[in-house]
C-alpha cells in the first residue's frame, strides 16, 4: 500500500498525459481521452487524500522558511 500512495501522483499525471495524447491522436473518439482523464484526475485526487497529513506538513515547513526568509 505504501509503494501505491507514493507512486500515485505519477500514475495520475500519466495518466492525464495519455489522455491528452489520445484526444491528440483520435479526435473523434473522445471517450478514451474523457475516460482516461477522468481516471488520471480521481487517482491525483486520490494521492491528496491518503497523503494529505504528509502535504500539510511540508507546505508548513515551507512557509516557515520563507517567513524567516522574510523577515531578515
């Protein structure tokens, strides 16, 4: 499971980028690009939930940093 939460992020861009790539290809068959972006977009969904205490974490660090930076 931890190997699917870490590697999540990647699936769902390519996932995306594969759709992207299909709408380019196949104009007329836009379901394989609607489906393939909308599977990209629930797994990058899907990778902010299940790592959503990891992000906030780092986004806090972030800011600190940069408010430090700030105030010098």
């Amino acid at each position: 499971m931890e190997k699917i939460k870490q590697y999540l992020n990647y699936i769902a861009l390519a996932l995306i980028f594969l759709s992207l790539v299909s709408l380019r290809i196949w104009p007329y068959k836009k379901t394989i690009a609607l489906v393939l972006g909308l599977l990209g977009v629930t797994a990058l969904a899907a990778y902010i939930i299940l790592n959503l205490s990891v992000l906030k974490q780092s986004f806090k660090r972030k800011s600190f940093i940069y408010s430090g930076n700030l105030i010098l």
